[in-house]
C-alpha cells in the first residue's frame, strides 16, 4: 500500500456492536463519496480490527498537507448531514492524528495492515526517524509485505473545533505513526515481533510505551470510484 500524496488523516475508535450494521452503511455509502469528493483528497480506507471486535482504523490520504486546511475539507467537517449528525455520537474513544507522510514504501493494497503508535525519546527524534525509515524500506520488499510508512503528527492550528468534532466530543491524536500492509498476516505479525518490537523500537529512541492495533481491509474508495457511481 503505497501512500498517495504527503499528508494523512489517521483515525482509530470503536463502534458498538449494535451499530456496525448502519456505520457500515453510512460509512461505504454516504461518507466515504464526501469525503472523495474533497478536492486533494486521494484514497480512503476503513480497516475493522481483529482482536477487538468493536475497533475500526481508517485512513485518508491527503495530495498536500494543506488540505487539511482548505475550505473544501472544513466545509464538509462543520456542515454533516443527517446522517453523520446521527452517527457521530457513536464514534466512541476516537484518536484522530492530521499527518505528514515523513516516509512511505511500497505499492498496492494488501489486506492485512498493523498500526504502532510511538513516541520518540526527548532528543532522539532524528535518529528514531532514521532507523525506523531505514526498517520500514527494508521491509516493504520482503515477501508477504507490501509497504510500510512512517507518519507524523502534526496538527493544524484552527480556531475553533469544527462541528463534527463538537458532536463526537474531544478527539485524542496520537504522535508518530508506523503503517504495515501486507497480503500475508503472519508475515506482518512477525514483522510486529522483530525488527518492530516494543524493545527494538525503544532501542532505536522510542519512548517505552506503544499501542499496537491489527486489522484487516473492510472497504476502500478512490475519487474515481464516486466519478463512476
């Protein structure tokens, strides 16, 4: 999975399981043609956990980072329809993280795809970044693998939260972000385990803590997809 564009929208939170049916709907249906309909936005994808039955990972790829910025992308976040009116309260502990793409390998969509979340030790940002950019290259030809990406934080100055935002309540963010896709999930847990390790990424500068999330692809959308609807 090779990022389009050099900036991300990362988003991890749960929907009860009395609600899956009609977020899938909303989501694939209304949603995700909003939001392709954006312009700069590249690609979307929705990823559904496999160790919390209740979990979601989705990601927008952005062509430039002010997009993040730009009227289009506001206007839709401060005018939902009904419908996101209605779906919004259910995005439960929503981490939300507005990205630059720092570095990102590979090609394609695979079906498997990990998430870490890190943060670098005080004064060890720049070697971090370089050992970890050098792991993820290595990676993304490995069989099994199909690409691997390092994402930062780096969060726009806005004014006011928009009114997406107000309805779901606070979002976190998370700071660094790892992305590992693959066609083989055993190759990407393996990857999880050594040379992505909690221990091999604090040797490298991370702090000790990260959050490890395991998904499979539900649904992805591309702005030529909502031309062809």
């Amino acid at each position: 999975m090779s990022l389009l564009g050099k900036a991300a929208v990362a988003m991890w939170w749960s929907v009860r399981p009395e609600q899956r049916a009609e977020f899938g709907d909303w989501h694939s249906h209304e949603h995700f043609p909003e939001r392709m309909s954006i312009p700069g936005f590249r690609r979307g994808s929705r990823w559904s956990s496999t160790t919390d039955a209740e979990g979601f990972f989705v990601l927008y790829e952005l062509e430039q980072y002010e997009v993040l910025t730009s009227k289009g992308y506001l206007d839709r976040l401060n005018a939902p329809t009904p419908w996101s009116t209605r779906m919004m309260p259910h995005h439960l502990g929503m981490v939300r993280s507005q990205c630059r793409i720092v570095a990102s390998f590979g090609g394609g969509i695979a079906t498997s795809l990990a998430t870490i979340r890190l943060s670098p030790q005080a004064g060890r940002d720049a070697e971090l970044q370089t050992q970890v950019s050098h792991m993820l290259g290595a990676l993304a030809q490995k069989p099994g693998l199909t690409g691997a990406h390092l994402l930062q934080t780096d969060t726009p100055r806005t004014s006011a939260p928009t009114t997406e935002q107000q309805i779901r309540g606070k979002d976190a963010a998370a700071d660094w972000i790892v992305l590992l896709s693959g066609y083989d999930a055993d190759v990407v847990e393996a990857a999880i385990a050594d040379p992505l390790s909690t221990s091999s990424l604090q040797s490298a500068g991370a702090r000790e803590a990260s959050t490890v999330g395991r998904y499979r692809l539900a649904f992805t959308m591309t702005p030529q997809d909502v031309a062809a609807l």
